[in-house]
C-alpha cells in the first residue's frame, strides 16, 4: 500500500474535544461553555460588519489588539490575536518551545501533549500534588542554563529546557495558582519562556498580565470562549513582551495570513468593550458555581475547590464513568476523562441555576440508588 | 541577549500579503478580491447563527461538508473545511510532504517555500517555461520510487520526492493546465500526493475534482475568497481520497479543533447554496477581463492570457515598478512582486467596470507620458 501520509502525520494522536451530540437535546455542562451567550453589542457589531465581507481581514488585527490593549493597560506591540487561544497556543510551540523541551503538569489541559508531537517538542509532564495543586518550587531550581538532569537529556541542545507550560486556573482541576507563586515561577526562568494559560482566569483568578511589563519571558494567553461567552466565534490573544509577540508573528505569518476573519474581529471587539455584561455574567457564574459546590458536598462529593467555570467532583462510592453514562442517559453531558489520577472525577460545567439544579437533582438520584 | 524564539522561529521569512492600507480610500486591484460580494443569502444565515455564538461550533464541520459534497457529486468523507484554504495548504505540508521533498513551479504563490521553511519540508521548484507556462512533463518521470537525482538528494529518506503541489490556474500568471494536462501528472506519481491548488479555477478553468475518485493521490484545494467573495470569511476546503483527508484532519485536530467559527461554517453553506448569483456574479468579472484584456494590448501591455479573476501583464517601455508606484499615487493598487523573473509585471486584480475603466485611464496616462 502506498504511505500517502508523512511519518509525522501518521504518528499523531489528536486531541479530542469534548462531544457535541445532536440525537437529541442535551443540558451541555461538558465543554466549558457559558450559559448566558455574548453582549448583545457582540450582534450588533457582527451585524454591521457583514456587509464587509468580500474584502480580505486586517492580518495584524490592529483595532481588536488595540482594544485588548486598552483594557488591559498594555500597549498594541504586546497583543497577539489568534483563531482560538488553542490557535494562540499552537503557534507559541514552534515559536518557542520547538527542539527543546518543555514543562508542564501531569494533569493539565490535554492539548498540550498533543502540540508537543505535531511540533516535535519533548515534553517532561511535572506531577501535581495529591490534592492537585501546582507546586512553584517543582518548576524553579533548573538553573540559569535550564539544562535537563543528565539522565532525561539526549544532548545539550535537545535536553535544553526551552519553557514552561501552566494553565491557571489549571484544567481539569479548576485549582488557582497565587499571584505570588506565579510571579516565583517567571522570576526563577528568565532564560525561559513562561506561558500561563488563563482560560478561566475570569472566573476569580487574578491574572498574571500585570507582571508582563517586568518580565519579558512572560506570555500570557487568554480566550474569549470561556468568560466573554464566544465559543462560536473562535477569539483568543496573548499578551507579552514584544520578543515574545514577535515570534508568535512570525510563525503565525508563515501559516496563514489571516487566522482572524472580520465578523470574529468585530465580534470580539464589541465582548471586551462590554465591561459591564462581562462583570454581571461572570458573577452570576461564579454564584452559582459556589452554590453547586456547597450542594454537591452536601450530597458527599469531594469538590476540588475551583476559581474556574466548572467544578472537578469525585464521589467515594459512586464511580465517575458510572455517573458520566448515567447522566448522559438523563440527557445531561459531564466530561469524563478516562486517564490516570482522575479517572474517578467529572468536570462539570457551571450552567445556569437552572441546568444546575437539573443536575443536581440527577445525581442526587444517582448517588441515592447506590 | 536570551534568546526566547527557536531556531526555527528565528529563521523564518513569513509570506507578506498584500497592502490594505487605510491611510484613504483606494480602488483595491491587490488582492483578488471580488468586486461584487458575497449573495444576500450568506448575511441572512449569518444574522440566523449569531444567537448561537456561545457554544462551540462543530468540530468536523459536517453541515459544510455535505454542502460542499452534494455540490461537487463527492462524499462527505472526501471533503475537508479549514480557516481558508491557506489553512488547507498549511495542514497538507505536516500531512504529506514533511521529511521529503515537494514540487512546485518557480514561479507560484509565494505562500508554498514559506509553507515549506514552517514545516522543515524540502522543495525544488520547476522552471515556468517562456511563455509561462507549466510543462506537464517537467512533472513526470521521477520514477515509481520519487527518488530524488542523486546530486540533489542528501540521502534516501530526505530526498524522497513526497508530493507536487501546482496552482491551477496559476498565481500570479493566471494560465491553466487543461485537464488532460493535470490528468498525466496525478497519473504519473501515483506514489506521491499531487496537490492542486484551485483557488481559481472559477473563472475559466476545469476542475480537477472529478479525477479525485479515480485517483486516490490527488487533493484538490479550493477557497470561498475569490468566486464566493467572502475573503473576510475565511474559509476553504479540500476534495480528495479519503486517506487524504484523513491525514488533514489528524494534522487539524492536533493543532485546533475548531479552526471554522459558527458564522463562518454558516455563511459559507449558504454560498455555495446560492448557484445562481455565482453564476451571475463569474461571469461579469470574466467578461471584464476579457474587455480589460483587449485594451491593455491596445495601450502596448503583453497580457498573459487568463483564466483566473486577474490578469498579469508587462509594458515593453515603462517599468512595471514605476506604474505600480504612479498607480498607488494616484489611488489604485495593484500588485508588484519585487522577484526574478516577474519583476516586470503587474498583477492586477479585476474589479468592476467602473474600477476597471479608472484603472484603463490611468495606465493609458502613465504609458503615454513616457
């Protein structure tokens, strides 16, 4: 048989988005997104720009990089804007990590091992602590050379530690890294690239954006999925020093021109010009993921405390696979993943109170009959 | 200095697309964009999706595909979508041509070395002959094994010629292959995957989709940029064997799940819906190219004949530099690529009979001063 497919393509193993079934009509708590949909500045803004459409998008998305800029009180030259933070995430391994090695923890977003392959770059997975928290100290102490313990590296160049990897609020745990043990990271790296993936920043993290403007090896990357409630319209960004942007650039410009199309730039622009939407959602979120939480105690889960937009439950009888089928037979999907360390756990999804108590009510059932 | 971006990063020279300056209002003949925009069903099914931005779209994009299927007489599982078919072209390199060598003629789309430096792929690039054209020969007779000519491969593996890629009609030449042209070259590699690039074959070629069933080697690539107008969209797809597409979909789903946003996916099925209006719409940008054409001979232009929504010509006394630069003063763009070989010509794109017809006076002007 002829091998169309290169070595590489054949090798990869790719990730698997949670499901999005369409057999019938499901309550969604299994992909993070956000009950309460956009601003409705988002509409009309897309609305407007659709006349628009038969002309090419701006490739270095000025005006949403500057509107990013704005909020965050940073300038334009540290802003990135990609299809996605997965796309934002995705361009920062051969930007940076390519023909080194990087960290990142044990259990963590399942992206990240999957980059790694496409773009050929060693991964050391760092473990967690047992009550899934992030260690600072396990990613200082590897030296200004960031070189690996001899026994881990196959030559200097390869065995180089070229970043380190952390989502805070880690995925699929919800847990939150302090501003503090954040910033000891970066400090204890500077040879290195440090990237914080703040997907669920939003939701009672506090962002290490504040440290850019210091830390030149800090990259910062956030998504409009999640808090801004645009999981349709595929918007992230990165914020960092302009060394870092630029690399970015670079690779994304090798890629494709224009990842960005018009009616997600104006989209976009319009979530983050809407402060005040933004505030009264995520609250909202946050209510009602801390009643859930009290309540799925209550029940006799163990509740990993979360500042994200899901809580990471486990009960001491009631197996996570059991629970994960039974609610989807109830029309109501959790993710389950099915891997070391937390294949006793569920990710739920915090939807609104009223998909809550739906759920709530349906594992009540499910623990009682056991 | 700490030197954050890879060797790979550091390296590379991104492709750089055309100008779209705001500084004032310009008639834009650089990009191939369409004059006439996209059908008014495309605004009415974006306007319907943008109540569902919260959710995530359909990673495999099946609603598109079976659109994009019916229409081509293909199945499902022969189509691929991606964020333009510049992500099309991005993904097929990992697929197919890493670790070996591709083909394709000297003078093309800028995008394939840049395409190439990204991914580590080795290319040659084929002479044009005189006249510009694409010799199908040249293309033929590497062998059943790909081999490389032993002064130009550095060993078995690497040297391998993995795949041809050629646009068909050509940028930035606008000439076509006939079909039985493009047919003895997919015939004559049946080891290697031939990929033709059709993001304009629209406007006057045949396409090569209907030999994908019989040839389980070629991939078909095209766009909704250019006969579709939706350039501000971003979307595009490949038709081929389902290993093919297989190979696509393992490179996408290991760097972004979702690369086609909810708008996107929907605006685009109702493009291809709307038969009529871009049937309408073809044919009057065809027609002025051929009016466009005949007067660029009548002021002393060569015109390279042109099957594509451009056309690519080269006057015998004033620098194509020189028009290029006057053009721009005097509120038209076209496109000047600074290159061997083409640095003589022009690439202008066709616009409306109104654009063109400024554009015929102002190059008349600039060719009678000299």
């Amino acid at each position: 048989m002829t091998e169309y497919l290169s070595e590489l393509a054949q090798g990869l193993k790719p990730y698997v988005p949670g499901e999005q079934p369409s057999d019938r009509q499901y309550i969604k708590l299994n992909t993070n997104e956000n009950p309460y949909g956009p601003s409705h500045q988002v509409k009309l803004a897309i609305e407007e720009e659709i006349g628009s459409l038969r002309l090419y998008p701006d490739p270095d998305c000025v005006a949403l990089r500057d509107r990013v800029a704005a909020y965050y009180g940073v300038s334009r030259e540290n802003v990135f804007v990609g299809n996605g933070s997965d796309e934002v995430l995705a361009f920062a391994f051969p930007a940076f990590f390519t023909s080194g090695t990087v960290l990142f923890p044990n259990i963590t977003y399942s992206f990240y091992p999957v980059y790694s392959d496409l773009f050929k770059t060693k991964y050391m997975e760092i473990p967690l602590k047992e009550d899934f928290s992030i260690d600072p100290a396990d990613y200082c102490g590897f030296g200004t050379a960031g070189e690996m313990p001899d026994d881990q590296a196959d030559g200097m160049h390869e065995g180089r530690i070229r970043g380190i990897l952390i989502p805070n609020p880690n995925a699929p745990t919800g847990k939150c890294l302090a501003p503090e043990a954040v910033e000891q990271i970066v400090k204890a790296n500077r040879d290195k690239v440090v990237l914080i993936d703040e997907a669920y920043i939003d939701f009672g993290g506090v962002s290490a954006v504040g440290l850019t403007e210091r830390y030149e090896n800090l990259l910062v990357v956030m998504t409009l999925s999640k808090s801004r409630a645009l999981a349709g319209l595929r918007v992230g960004f990165a914020i960092g020093g302009k060394k870092l942007i630029d690399g970015l650039n670079a690779v994304k410009n090798s890629f494709n021109s224009y990842t960005v199309d018009r009616l997600a730039l104006a989209g976009a622009a319009a979530a983050i010009e809407d402060g005040r939407y933004f505030m009264q959602t995520r609250d909202m979120i946050i209510a009602t993921r801390e009643r859930v939480a009290a309540a799925l105690c209550d029940i006799g889960f163990k509740v990993v405390p979360s500042q994200a937009n899901f809580v990471f439950i486990s009960h001491p009888t009631v197996r996570a696979q059991a629970i994960f089928e039974e609610l989807r037979g109830m029309g109501i999907l959790v993710r389950y993943f099915n891997k070391p360390l937390i294949d006793n756990y569920l990710r739920v999804t915090i939807g609104t109170d009223e998909e809550m108590d739906r759920f709530l009510s349906a594992v009540r059932e499910i623990a009682a009959l056991r």
